[in-house]
C-alpha cells in the first residue's frame, strides 16, 4: 500500500523543492477516500463508487501531490460513468 511506502515516497520528491510530504500527502489523501467509500453498501454500482472515491480524494487532498492524485481518479470516475 501507499502508507506502507510513504516513506520511500517521501525521499523521492527532490525537484524543485526536497519537501519530502508527497507519500505522507498522498497517503492521508487517500485514507479519506477509503474511509469515505466504507460508507457504500454493496450494491452501490462502480460508477457511483468510483465517484465517492474521486470526490473524497478531492475533500481530503494534501497538498499538489493530492490535488494531482484526486484529478487522476477523476477521470477514471468520468470513465466509469454509467458502469454498474
């Protein structure tokens, strides 16, 4: 998982500023989508699930890293629309 290699994520982030927070951003972001979508029954269909995912990437989104990872589910959200 994402938390798992935070860490790793973290040291990769050099350019242009060596913030080291993108795995920490990115994990936290993506922690609020998961507890978000935990909320879903079962027979919620893909589309509506890939859109609770994708807006609470966007709610919870730390930092650029976040915000970039939240429009990337996005479109797969516009992807899946009207899946079942």
């Amino acid at each position: 998982t994402i938390a798992s290699l935070r860490k790793e994520i973290d040291a990769l982030n050099v350019f242009p500023v060596p913030d080291g927070d993108t795995g920490t951003n990115m994990s936290m972001t993506i922690t609020n989508a998961s507890r978000e979508v935990s909320f879903k029954g079962d027979d919620e269909s893909v589309s509506a699930v890939a859109d609770c995912i994708a807006s609470g990437l966007l709610r919870g989104a730390r930092g650029n890293s976040g915000v970039i990872l939240s429009l990337i589910f996005r479109g797969f959200a516009k992807g899946l629309k009207g899946f079942l």
